[in-house]
C-alpha cells in the first residue's frame, strides 16, 4: 500500500498528502532550545528587578527576619532530589523500560508538588505576618520571582502527569521520547534557576 493518500481535484490535478506529518529531524529540540532562552530573558529581567529592589523593605522586616533558611533548605533539596530522579527516569527510558520510566517520573513528580507545597506555605507565612506583595518594593520583586518559578513548577507537573498518561497509554514512543527530552530540559532548567533564586535572594538576602 503506498505511504501516500491520491485526491483528485476538481481541475483533474491531483495532491497527495502524507499520512503521517513530517517531522524534521531535531527540530523540536531547536525549537524547545530557543524557548528556553527565551525563558532565560524573563528569569534574568526578574533578577534584575530584584537586584534593583531587594533592599527597599520600605522600613518593614528584612530578609534575614522574614526568610527561614531551613525551610529553604529542604526545598531545595526537593527539587534537587526531582533532578536526580529525573535522570533516572530517562536512564530507564534509554534500556526501554516503561515501567522504570513511570515510576522514577512518578518519584520525580512526588518531589516537584512537595516542593510547590513548601513554597505556597512559605508565601502564606509571610503574606500572615504582613510582608505580602503589597508591603514593599522588595517583596513585590521577590513574590514576582519566586511565584514565576514555582508557576513554571507548576506547568512542569502538568506537563508530567500528560506525558505519564501517554507513556502508560503508548509506551515509549518516538513522539513521547521527544517529550520527554524537552520535559527533561524544561526540569533541569528550572533547577538551575533555582539555585540562582536560592544564593541571590535567599542567601544573600540574610546577610
């Protein structure tokens, strides 16, 4: 059977359509590489802000009074320890095991809600003693930063329990590998930011 649908046309010309679309070698890589530093521009602007206006407590409580570092610490050990088991996932993906590959995903995904419910205590911590968006140009730089992050958390774990649903349908497909390489980069990505987020506004804010 030929790869190739024929319809005729109206004038007696024919086109012929492919059943399945082309797809060009890389291509989504490229593409997810250039959203990636797009994302890059937001996530520096964010800092910049920050940098600007991470001092003006307009006479409220500062960093080192209102940031918890332990509390820090432990997020950050969770969205780290996703990282880790992230690699994992696609280790078991490379040996073709789909049952490997869900289950460090689902690990992985453990680990991001963990750290997504940290950060909303910690932000309702401090909305409760009054250093909300509102209270400062500090506070609002800082809730703009780390809320964007944690709404990239937050579409990263949609976007995994999606795939996990694919894969558990599918299996390891060409088109759900490719997912997951982008998944993969969209994770590890938003862990580096984090350690920015972690050393420029947690750290350097309780100095």
């Amino acid at each position: 059977m030929s790869n190739h649908n024929t319809l005729a046309g109206a004038t007696g010309t024919r086109d012929y359509f492919l059943k399945e679309e082309p797809h060009v070698e890389n291509g989504t890589a490229l593409g997810f590489w250039l959203y990636l530093m797009s994302d890059c521009l937001i996530f520096a602007a964010l800092f910049a802000t920050y940098g600007a206006l991470g001092r003006n407590y307009a006479g409220g409580a500062g960093g080192a009074e209102l940031f918890d570092l332990s509390l820090v610490a432990i997020n950050t050990a969770l969205l780290l320890l996703s990282s880790i088991t992230f690699g994992f996932a696609m280790l078991a993906k490379q040996k073709g095991s789909v049952k490997g590959t869900v289950v460090w995903l689902i690990i992985t995904m453990l680990f991001g809600a963990g750290f997504l419910g940290v950060e909303l205590y910690e932000f309702h911590h401090l909305i409760h003693v009054g250093a909300g968006p509102q209270s400062s140009a500090a506070m609002s730089a800082f809730f703009a930063l780390v809320g964007t992050h944690g709404l990239h958390v937050t579409f990263g774990l949609v976007w995994l329990v999606v795939l996990l649903l694919q894969i558990g349908k599918h299996g390891l497909t060409r088109e759900n590998n490719r997912r997951l390489m982008c998944l993969s980069m969209f994770w590890h990505f938003l862990d580096v930011v984090w350690i920015g987020v972690f050393s420029f506004v947690y750290l350097m804010g309780v100095l």
